[in-house]
C-alpha cells in the first residue's frame, strides 16, 4: 500500500497545480487513468519505459490544457510480473481508484489475466505491444502489431530474393503462449508457401534460458541443410546471452540472418551489437526514423527522462511499444473529447475510425470494427550503434487481421466484437 | 539471356578496364542506385576492375560511410566528419551536416564481403589470403573466377592454394556446363565449410515445384557423395563440440555454486542472497568498464582482470557486512536464516534498480575474449568460454588451497567441524566467521565477472542462478568442494546431453526430476562428510 502512495505522489508530481484544482467544482475535476505495468520482476526491463512513456504522454496533454479542460491523473500501480496480481491491480484500479481508462500490459499472458476483470467491470484497456492475435475484445484496444502486421511479412521478406531467399526456417522461441501461437501461423503460413516440414525446425527455451551454445550449434547445422533464416520469438533477458553466444560461435547474418519480434533498441541497450549488425526486427516502428514527429517524440522523451533523472537518462531510447503507447493515449484523449464523457462505453463509440499522426510518420487509423490499429510494418537491421536501418517497408498502414487466416476454424469468427 | 549479358559485362569490363589509368567516377555512381539488383552489378563491376581503390570504396559501402553529394553527382566517403573523394582518394574538407551515407542490407553485405575477399587475393601476406581463400568458399559470384583462377596460378603456400581450388570449385557449381559442376561437385568433398555444405544441401533437394534444383542426375550424385564424405568427417568435431559446451556449462554452474559450497557448505548458512553478491560482482565489473573507458581506454580490453580483485573486495566486504550486521545473530535458527536473507536479496536488487535502472546494462567483451578458434566445419569454440573454464579452475585451486594448506584454512575447517571445541583451543571463532563468509561472497563475486561476459548483467542475475547453485551444491553433498566440483560438471554434461534429444524446456524438468529422485536415494548428496560433527 504505501507503494503505491509513494507513487502516486510521485505522479501527482506530475499534475502540479491540478490537485489543488478539484476544490473549484465538478469541471476541473481530473479524469483518473490507470497505468498497469511491471516495474519489478522479470518484465521491468521492458515495461518500466512504458511506464515512464504514459506519464510522459500524459504531462504533456496535461500541460496543453488536458482533456476537455481537465487534467489527467495517472495511477501508477505495480503489478512486479506477476500475472495473478495483474487480475487484482486491475480490479483496484477499477473499483477503488475509479479510473476511466487503463494503459498496460505486455506480455500475452498477464492481458489474458486481466480481461476477465475488464469484461466484468466494463473497464477499458489499451495494449500497446505486439501479440499473437487470437482475441478481440470489447474492453480492449489494441494498438500494437497483430501478426500480419509483424511476422508474417517479415517471413515474406526473408523468402524474397532481397531477404536472402531463406527455404529452411529455424524457429526459435520462449515457452508461452505468443511465441507457440505465432510459430503455428508461420508453419501454416510457410506450408501454404511449399515448405516442407523438414525444412521447419520448432525449439522453445524455458523463461529466462541462458546458456543457447546448443542451440547455436543446432542452427549451424540446420543451416548446412541449405538457405536457412532464424525467426526469434525470445522474449526479455534470454535475448542478451542468445546474442552474445550467435557473435561468439560466428554466425553472421549475411549467411544465417535472425528476424526477432520481440528485440527492439530497449533490448539491445544490454548487448554489445557490433557482432550482431545485419540481424532483423520487424516493428511497426523504429527509432531511427527520420521525420519531424518522430524527431519531436525522442525530443520530448529525452527530456522527460533528464528531468525524471532516469538512470542513463542521456543514453535512452524510443521503441515500438513506446510509440504505441503514445498513440493509444493520444487517440483515447480523441476519443473523450468527440463522446464529450470519459465514460467507457461512449468512448469505446468514439474510438471507432479515430486517426493520428503517429511518430512512424504515417496517420495511424483504428479499425472503423476489429479494435485494431491500421500499422506500416517495417524491417530493420541492427545497425553498429544499436539502432535500425529500415531496409523494407509497407506502402502505407496495413489494416490488422487479429483472427489469422492460418488458423483453421478462424473464417468463421466475426470482424468485431461480440 | 540475363546471365549471358551479365557474363558480357563483366568480361567487357573486365578486358576494357586495365586500359584505363584510372577508375571511372561514373563507375561508382550506380552503387546508389535504388534497384539492388542494379548495386549489386556495380559492385560486380567494380570489383572486376581490380582498380586499388576499389578495396576502399567497397569498405566504405560495407560500414557504411560512403556517400552521394552535389546531388548524387560525386561518390564521397567520410569519415570523422571529413570528406574524401571515393574515386581519387583527394581529401574535400568537413563533411555537410545534411550528409546521409548509403545503406546496405545482408544481400549486400554479402556480396561486397566476397568482392573484397577476391581483391585481397592479391595480397602479400599469406595468412590475409588464406581467409579471403575461405570467405569465398560459398559465394555464388561466378564472375569472382577468373580472379581466383588468377590467384590460383600465382599461388604458392600450398595451404592457400587448396582452399582456392576448394573455392573455384564452389563457384564453377554455377557453370552452364554438367562435366564441370559434377567435378566441382566432387571436389568438394573435401572442403568442411558450412557454406559449401549448405550449397551442396541445396543443389540434392527439391524445389517447392518438386523439381530438384540441379537437372543433372550426374551433378545430384556427385553432391550426395560429398555431403555423406564431409558429414563422416563432421560427426566426431560435433561429439566434441557437445562434450565442450557440457563442460563449458559445468563450469558456469561451479562459478556460481562454489561461493554457496563456503556459505552453505562449510557454514551451514542457507544465503538466499548469494545470487545478489554474483549480480554485484557483475556490476563491479560493469562500473569497471566504465572507469577504464573514460581514464584508461589504452588498457580497456584489460578491464576484465582489473574487474576480478575489485569484485571480490567489494562482495567480501558485503559480505562481511552482513554476517556482522544481521546473520551472527541467527547462527543456529536456519528458518530465520533463510527468511531474512531472502529479503536482504530483495533489498540488493530494489537498490540495484535503483541505482542502475531496471533495465541489463551493457559489458562488452574484450577484444581478447571475442570471437573463437574456429574448428572444422564452420564450428567455433568461444574463447569467453575457454576462458571461464580455466577461470573456474583456477578460483577451485584457490580456494581448495586456501582452506586445505593455509592457517586460516586449518581454523575454518576446525569451526566447521567442532565450534566448541575449536573456541576452546584458542580459535577466534567470530572472526573466522566473518572472515569465511567474506571468502564466500568474494567467490560469489568472481563468479559474477565471469557471468557478466556470457550473460545479462540486470538486477534480476541472481534470481536465475540461485537454484542451480543450490541444486549443485545439495546434490554434491554439503560440506564437501569435490562433490561440488563434480555435481557442476555433471549437471551441466547431462543438460548438454539431454538438450539436443528433448529440447531445453524437457532437458531442464528431466535434470530437476533427476536431482529429486537421487536426493530421495541420498540424502546425504554424493559425499556425505565423515566423521564428527558436534553441530549436526
């Protein structure tokens, strides 16, 4: 409990004059909005940016007048990447802080753990990372990548000529329930494609995995059965020592290249990436864009972690989900002030069709139905200095397909939710 | 059609080039293009010209610090902020701030690293053939042969000029003519690159139309008959290899376990917190770094051995720290032991967290412990890891020494066995304490700067060696360094052994299975400590 006083007090920081506004009537009052992320605990490493970029997103609406005149106060709780306690912070958030809106979140299976909470109470939640579609939701918005945002076209451009033309595919991932459920749309996906199952090879690690030498080894030799690719759904610390043992054991991406889903410049501030130049990420966005909203965005985050006096605030970095999770703020704060209420169910309404000028450089567009967001993707290789050079992009947004084709049974459900 | 003009090209280019002093600017120019395809076959180009430049100006292409200025009009390379001509090599002053230099991707990469391969052909020092030699061993730049058929004839180290022919070889596979590639295709029984094996692989298989991807029967043969030969002779390097990285892992474990074997072992100390003093000594080893990049940055890839005598005082002193402070009081309530230093870890990583952020800091390996030997068949052993196994080694003479053939040892042995006993006749038994759980941490914190140089350096390092290092140390049996010893290097020989069979996730629920049905059987874990012990 006094945790979370301390940071609240800490957020209230944030909101300055605000607080003392509530004594003048029922229009200053601020509108509360929760934050859900892990600040300890496996998952800190990469949820506390998160963290640190709503309460960015929201000083900075607040400081431009707020939302229909009312600040934001954001509710900081942690929920230490523990998945049951996910459930519980999100019931607190609901019931006893009376939030209007949740952002938060980041591995599948702590969302799972939570959207009981949020169908019983009729909250509202914004998932900003990557998943493994398979779900819809009323509750939810979802403004990270489906898979046909992210894996498959990242598939699509390992096979082409310029990807390298990978045939075999080493598939290579973290024992939970996204990287099984993406490994099985790419092997229907890559059979739809002629692949044969030979050529598919499946491996999953336990959480936190360290030593890959074996690993590293079977790649090699799967990789003398031809042109072979990696796709690496390694999430969180096991990536630093995957990295480290693939620079070591000398295997560089011109011959054996690595796409991960789940690496972004976050991850690889922990790693030095000068053997890993030429490995891939697909994301929606990448740091390394140049455009004046994306120049703008790393401004202010700069900013925001010097005045916070983050640690290696001078050396921090944007990443994909960050972007995400400014953008679903942005377009919520849309959303309130075209239903003019912070109430869940006319927001959900407003939400439908609302764009965005998003960092990424494209006008980011939800989904009119699905919940989704309209996302370019984008394939990047690590650059020396632990950035991407986009080497492949979408021609504009891409609209999500959050019930993958390559599932059977999946034509059946419906395009919106239920 | 393609192919044949290609060909024409590069022989026209080749033939015309020599004529002229010098290389042609506009030459350079189509490596901007925006067609790959196009970059590629000035690269091509380039490189059949064997102009000296052309080594620079692809270098600069492949770290990407070549450029376009005067709107595309002029190929610059730059480097520190100032220009050079890429073509005549004239220095052009400070480099305009709006300069966007070239990018490359893997297609590339590739293509440039064998153009460069083939140009160092030439290249006075045998050894600098020998793997421009090797780099070209699987490229698939026909047009590369006539250089190394070049070189082959100019060849004189017997070694070089067998992986040359090894070479032509692998890009003769691309010849119109069947005779031929079914030759190279047998040739290349002898090469152990990964690379050919992979070409060869290629040309046996079929394509997703079902047709195989070399028409000719006699070239299938061919290729078959050499990948059985190549993965004879591969199978006892990939035996080895496994018993390597099983050894490799022992000794991680018995990094981590063996400062636990002190605590625990001797002490009979359940520390949860020994997991904290590994992840300290990462970090000093991490704040090491940082002091050698900004004050010593001649010395830096020396940081790493600096880092060693640093972690174990800051750990010792730690260590000692606690022991005086909270665990000399609960000496003889094991519960309590364990609870409360179960939260002193909780309190090393949330200041840990605090003090460096959540997120892994970055150790970079030194030049020294980067990359590896490389084995046959495109395998390599790690020197980090090579490194750690001698370390490991070499902190159990240590401490084995130390606590077997010194005073001090004689004195820890002694509180170990009998307190009462030893107190009587003189021994300090506080001291010796204190100063036997400092050992521990200190141990514990070596163990950590090996750690930092395969692995993540975050708060949460402890966490994930915690239970291994119980696991060795109970199953090597308390009290006991040789049990330790073995039990690390058996632990990580069987995971090793089991991965490639079950898969990590099994191979790791398979080991801890083991582990619960062998304690059931033994208790006492593999030795069991003779004699009498007044504390039991």
């Amino acid at each position: 409990m006094d945790r979370r006083q301390f940071i609240q007090a800490g957020g209230a920081v944030a909101l300055g004059a605000s607080s003392i506004s509530t004594a003048f009537g029922q229009a200053k009052t601020p509108i509360k909005v929760g934050i859900l992320h892990s600040l300890s605990g496996t998952m800190a490493i990469s949820e506390t940016a998160l963290k640190e970029t709503a309460l960015m997103t929201i000083a900075d609406i607040n400081a431009k007048g707020g939302v229909m005149g009312r600040p934001l106060e954001p509710v900081v709780v942690d929920p230490a990447s523990n998945w049951p306690l996910f459930a519980e912070k999100a019931r607190q958030l609901l019931t006893q802080d009376k939030v209007s809106v949740v952002f938060g979140c980041w591995t599948s299976v702590s969302r799972k753990s939570v959207l009981p909470v949020f169908k019983e109470l009729n909250g509202l939640l914004f998932y900003p990372v990557q998943y493994e579609g398979e779900e819809l939701e009323k509750n939810v918005f979802y403004t990270g990548a489906a898979p046909n945002q992210q894996a498959i076209p990242a598939t699509e451009y390992l096979m082409s000529k310029e990807g390298g033309g990978a045939k075999r595919f080493f598939l290579l991932g973290t024992d939970y329930v996204y990287p099984r459920t993406t490994n099985k749309i790419l092997r229907a996906f890559l059979k739809s494609k002629g692949v044969a199952d030979k050529d598919i090879e499946e491996v999953y690690t336990p959480f936190g995995h360290s030593d890959y030498q074996t690993i590293v080894a079977n790649i090699k030799k799967f990789a003398s059965g031809g042109k072979t690719c990696v796709i690496s759904t390694i999430n969180g610390d096991s990536n630093v020592p995957f990295y480290k043992e693939l620079g070591n054991a000398g295997l560089k991406a011109k011959d054996v290249p690595v796409v991960a889903f789940s690496v972004g410049e976050e991850e690889l501030r922990g790693v030095d990436t000068k053997p890993l130049v030429g490995h891939l990420a697909a994301w929606n966005y990448f740091m390394s864009l140049k455009n004046p909203k994306n120049d703008a965005f790393i401004k202010m985050y700069r900013e925001w972690a010097l005045k916070q006096k983050l640690p290696n605030a001078e050396k921090v970095v944007t990443n994909d989900p960050m972007e995400a999770t400014f953008v679903g703020i942005h377009m919520w704060k849309q959303a309130v002030e075209k239903a003019k209420t912070a109430d869940v169910d006319p927001v959900i309404a407003a939400m439908a069709g609302q764009t965005f000028d998003a960092p990424c450089g494209y006008k980011l567009k939800m989904d009119e139905k699905n919940h989704h967001l309209h996302k370019p993707v984008l394939i990047g290789e690590v650059r020396a200095d632990g950035q991407f050079n986009v080497v492949w992009r979408t021609k504009g947004p891409i609209r999500a397909q959050p019930w993958s084709p390559f599932i059977p049974g999946n034509e059946k459900k419906p395009d919106s939710p239920v | 059609m393609f192919q044949t003009l290609r060909l024409l090209a590069f022989a026209l280019a080749f033939l015309v080039a020599p004529a002229w002093a010098a290389l042609d600017p506009a030459s350079v120019l189509p490596l901007a293009d925006e067609d790959p395809d196009v970059r590629i076959e000035a690269i091509r180009k380039l490189t059949a010209t064997q102009e000296p430049r052309v080594a620079d100006i692809l270098g600069a292409l492949s770290n990407e610090s070549l450029g376009l200025i005067d709107d595309g009009r002029r190929a610059v390379i730059v480097a520190d902020g100032r220009m050079t001509d890429a073509v005549t090599g004239a220095a052009l002053g400070a480099a305009p701030a709006s300069f966007e230099p070239l990018m490359v991707n893997n297609r590339l990469r590739g293509e440039i690293d064998a153009a460069l391969a083939a140009l160092k052909l030439a290249s006075p020092d045998a050894a600098t053939r020998l793997a421009a030699a090797r780099a070209l061993q699987g490229s698939d730049n026909e047009g590369l042969l006539p250089i190394v058929q070049q070189a082959i004839d100019k060849e004189t180290d017997p070694e070089v000029k067998g992986v040359l022919e090894l070479s032509a070889a692998s890009l003769a596979l691309r010849n119109p003519d069947p005779a031929l590639r079914a030759k190279a295709a047998a040739d290349l029984a002898r090469s152990n690159d990964p690379q050919v094996r992979q070409v060869l692989s290629a040309l046996v298989g079929k394509g997703s139309d079902g047709t195989y991807a070399e028409p000719d029967e006699r070239v299938r043969t061919a290729a078959q008959l050499s990948l059985a030969e190549i993965n004879r002779r591969l199978f006892s390097t990939e035996i080895g290899l496994a018993a390597f990285t099983g050894l490799s892992l022992g000794s991680i474990l018995l990094l981590a376990a063996l400062g636990l074997a002190i605590t625990y072992g001797l002490m009979g100390i359940i520390n949860m917190a020994h997991g904290e003093f590994l992840m300290i000594g990462a970090y000093t080893t991490y704040l090491t770094q940082g002091v050698f990049r900004q004050y010593l940055p001649a010395a830096f890839d020396w940081y790493v051995v600096a880092a060693l005598p640093a972690a174990f005082i800051v750990t010792a002193v730690i260590g000692m720290a606690l022991e005086r402070g909270v665990l000399r009081w609960l000496y003889g309530r094991p519960l309590e032991t364990l609870l409360t230093t179960w939260g002193v870890s909780l309190l090393l990583i949330q200041a840990c967290r605090s003090l460096f952020g959540a997120q892994n800091v970055e150790v970079e390996n030194p030049a020294w412990l980067s990359g590896g030997i490389a084995i046959s068949g495109g395998y390599v052993i790690p020197f980090n890891r090579i490194a750690i196994i001698v370390f490991a080694l070499l902190v159990l003479a240590a401490v084995w020494l130390l606590i077997n053939r010194t005073r001090t040892g004689l004195f820890v042995r002694g509180v170990t066995q009998n307190r009462a006993m030893a107190s009587c006749t003189g021994v300090p038994t506080h001291r010796v304490d204190m100063l036997t759980f400092g050992l521990g941490s200190g141990v514990a914190g070596l163990g950590g700067v090996a750690l930092s140089q395969i692995g993540n350096v975050g708060p949460d390092l402890g966490q994930a060696y915690i239970v291994d290092s119980f696991m060795v140390v109970v199953l090597g049996g308390v009290g006991q360094l040789a049990g330790t010893v073995i039990a690390a290097f058996g632990l990580g020989s069987i995971a090793k052994f089991l991965e490639p069979l079950s898969g990590a996730v099994l191979a790791k629920i398979m080991v801890l299975v083991f582990i619960i049905l062998f304690i059931q059987k033994r208790p006492q874990g593999l030795f069991a400590l003779k004699g009498r012990s007044a504390e039991a």
